[in-house]
C-alpha cells in the first residue's frame, strides 16, 4: 500500500471533528513553507540563443547581482 493510499485510509476513518482539525494542522503546514525563489536570470543561459557566454558575463553578472 502506498503512503497516499495510507494516508486516504486514515482520513476515511476520521470523524467530522478530528477531519476539521486535520484540515486546519496540514493547511497551517503548507502556509509556513516559504515560497520557492524565483530562479536567477542566469539560469538555463546555455539555451539563451544570445551568443557568447564568456563575452556577456559582465552583463550577465551586472544584471543578475548589480554593480558594486
């Protein structure tokens, strides 16, 4: 039995009560993960189509983390 078909059991099982706490635990759960971070704009740049990496780095760097 798998962990998904496990776990539907387990909530099959569950009064209204204990289903509404289960709800609110696991909602609660999910809202304090934090968002993924978007992905850097260098990402992928190897499928850019934009012509020679070595010679736009500056660029790439400059947009990516500012000038500093």
């Amino acid at each position: 039995m798998t962990t998904r078909e496990r776990l539907h059991r387990l909530v099959d099982d569950l009064s209204d009560d204990e289903a509404a706490e289960a709800l609110a635990l696991l909602e609660g759960q999910l809202a304090d993960q934090a968002e993924p971070a978007a992905l850097p704009e260098f990402f992928g740049m190897l499928h850019s189509g934009k012509g020679d990496l070595a010679a736009r780095s500056d660029e790439i760097l400059r947009a990516e983390f500012g000038r500093r």
